[in-house]
C-alpha cells in the first residue's frame, strides 16, 4: 500500500478482519485470498489482521452477553478498514440484538455515514427481468447511514395495556443530508452519465422529506453539468423494476435506501452476490465493506455458499483505497469467472455443483494470471 501519515512516510494499509457468524466464516478465507493475489500481483502492502475470529458473533454472545469485547473501539479505530462477512443466527441471538450489538455499532460509532451498493447485471447471472443484458442495468444507491428513519429516539408509554403507546422518530440533520448528497453529487459527477436521481415522499412525509428535497436542490447548484431528477419512494420501486436502465445514481434517505439497495441488486438478479460499503469519506475513522447476503444458517456449514459478495467487497475496498487497476482486475476475475466458470465451479444458488472453495480459488487463480 501507500497510506501516508503526516510526516509524510507510507506505511502498510491495515484491514480488521471480522468473519463474523454462519457462512460469513466459509466466505471470508476466499476474500482473503482474493485480497492477497491482488496484493501480490500490484504490489499493494496490505495487512490483513485476523485476530477477530470471535467478534461479532452469537456464539460469543451466548458466552460473554455482548457481541464485542469491552474497548472494542479503540482497538479497531486505528485500522483503514474491517472486512466484515456476517453477523446473526437468529436461533441463538434475536437480529435486534445481535446487529445492534456489532454492525450498527460500527456504522455509528464510527460515523461510516454512507452506504454504498452497486447494482449491476453481471455477466452468467440470469436476469429475472425480461429482455436485459449485461451493461443494460449498472447503477448505484447511495444510502444515508446513520440517521433519519432509523434513529433511537423514541419509547413505549402504558405497555401492555389499552393505551400502549410506541413512538419513534425520523431525524434528518442538515449535516447529515447535506454530506450524504454531496457523496452522491460527487460521485454522480465521477460517471459518464452524469445523472442523480433522489428518493423522496414529500407529497406524504409533510416534514422531513420536503427538507430532503429543499437540501437536494439547493447541493444541485453547486453540480450543474450533473442532470438530477426526484421520484416518489412508491412509484421508484415501480421503476427500478420496469426501467432499471433509466438510473445511474440514486441517493436517498437511511430507509429509503436501505429498500433501494436491496431492490436493485435483486432486479439484477445478482442480490446473493452484491457487495456493500459502509463508508467514512473523511478517513477519520474504519470504513466497513461486507456482503449483503447476511449469515444464511439454513446453508451454514455446508461448504456451499457464494463467496462473490465477499470477494467483490473486498473489490471496492480497494477501488475507495485508490488502487483502481488492481480492483479492476478483482471486477474483471468476478465476471469471467461467472460468465464462463462451468457448473463444477460456480456454486448451486447459481445453477451449478461446485462449492464455495471451488469457486472462490477459481477467482484468486484469474486474479493472479489475467
């Protein structure tokens, strides 16, 4: 690698690995290896810390009652980033506690205030929506991380009687808009399309969605070779089914995008395979890049999972980091691979017979000999 400190010398990019629970731990040996034959190959000096074995994890809840050690945060603070596989079994631990107690207290914690998601038809990978193919549907959702809709304020009043009372509040500051539209702005700007599309529901949501708006229009002067538009939340969903191919950039508020950008990849037919990034812009503090496709306990222990997520999260690790030709041989392994792996290869929730390790060594061997 080639991060440089204030005195100016470059020291080694230091990666916190999390494998967290179920499939997270059958997934992440073939990330790593992915990581290290693009290290190798670009002479990338990369550290790859796997003295986490135990973070994050149910078992370690049961054991201890919490997902993480007590000075979790100084310890992780000083790495670049945490490859993080998975976190919930939710016949040992309930979700809201196992996710509250490790990711969410990352994504807070360290103020990784954007959630990145591509969504891209990939090459072997059906479509289930007709008539698209490969370059038709290649987007992303830009999601607001840690605020709006999924804030903790709020409580339960008279539980258990005739008046119970729940109340939880949405919470939209203007920092909080206004970083996670210039995030988008950017990196609509960035792309040939130059194109950014906004989620809203301000003829419903009376108070914080016409603020959402108010905010978007007023970044958009500072972008004006950036074309943006603004779709209702309820007909957007519509839309991502019916013209994926109208979106390049689509940015929207801590719900809204956490349903865009499960959506998408699901209208690419690639939701097992996507990547995410949970991501500090500034580099204050770790950024966080995982696979979507959660711990999966039902296929948990079978050696059979898709490892593609893990691999492309570890793609996009290194593309924020700067090393674009390494990342862009990892995105080119991923494709041939899928595209032309063969059945013994390519892992059954795509059709074939092969297994995690068959597939995941397939990508590591094209990334060190393409």
């Amino acid at each position: 690698m080639s991060i440089r400190t204030a005195a100016g010398k470059s020291r080694a990019l230091r990666i916190a690995v999390i494998p967290g629970d179920g499939i997270g731990q059958e997934v992440m040996p073939e990330g790593l290896a992915c990581l290290r034959a693009a290290a190798d190959k670009f002479s990338i000096d990369i550290e790859l810390d796997e003295q986490f074995k135990d973070w994050a994890t149910c078992e370690r809840y049961l054991r201890t009652g919490t997902m993480l050690p007590e000075g979790w945060k100084e310890i992780l603070a000083p790495y670049d980033a945490i490859y993080f596989g998975a976190v919930g079994m939710p016949s040992l631990v309930p979700d809201h506690v196992s996710l509250w107690g490790s990711l969410i207290q990352f994504r807070r914690e360290f103020d990784q205030y954007i959630s990145l998601r591509p969504c891209r038809l990939m090459p072997g990978i059906a479509c289930p929506l007709a008539n698209k193919k490969v370059g038709d549907i290649d987007f992303w959702v830009v999601r607001e991380n840690t605020e709006g809709e999924y804030s903790s304020i709020g409580g339960k009043m008279f539980p258990g009687t005739d008046r119970e009372v729940v109340i939880q509040e949405t919470v939209m500051s203007r920092i909080g808009v206004d970083r996670v539209l210039k995030y988008a702005f950017d990196l609509a700007q960035s792309r040939p399309k130059k194109h950014l599309t906004s989620a809203t529901k301000s003829n419903g949501i009376s108070i914080t969605m016409p603020y959402w708006d108010d905010r978007c229009a007023e970044m958009a002067k500072g972008y004006q070779d950036v074309s943006v538009d603004k779709y209702h939340i309820d007909i957007l969903t519509a839309w991502f089914v019916l013209r994926p191919e109208l979106f390049d950039v689509v940015v929207g508020s801590n719900l809204f995008g956490d349903i865009l950008s499960d959506l998408g990849p699901a209208c690419t037919g690639s939701i097992g395979v996507a990547p995410s990034g949970n991501i500090n812009p500034e580099g204050t503090w770790p950024s966080l890049f995982e696979p979507v496709h959660g711990s999966a306990p039902d296929i948990a222990g079978k050696g059979i999972a898709n490892p593609v997520g893990m691999i492309w999260a570890g793609q996009m690790m290194l593309e924020h980091f700067g090393h674009k030709e390494a990342a862009d041989t990892m995105m080119k392994a991923i494709e041939t691979a899928l595209e032309t792996g063969g059945s013994q290869v390519i892992t059954p929730d795509l059709g074939g017979t092969g297994t995690c390790e068959s597939l995941g060594g397939h990508i590591a061997n094209l990334i060190s000999n393409l």
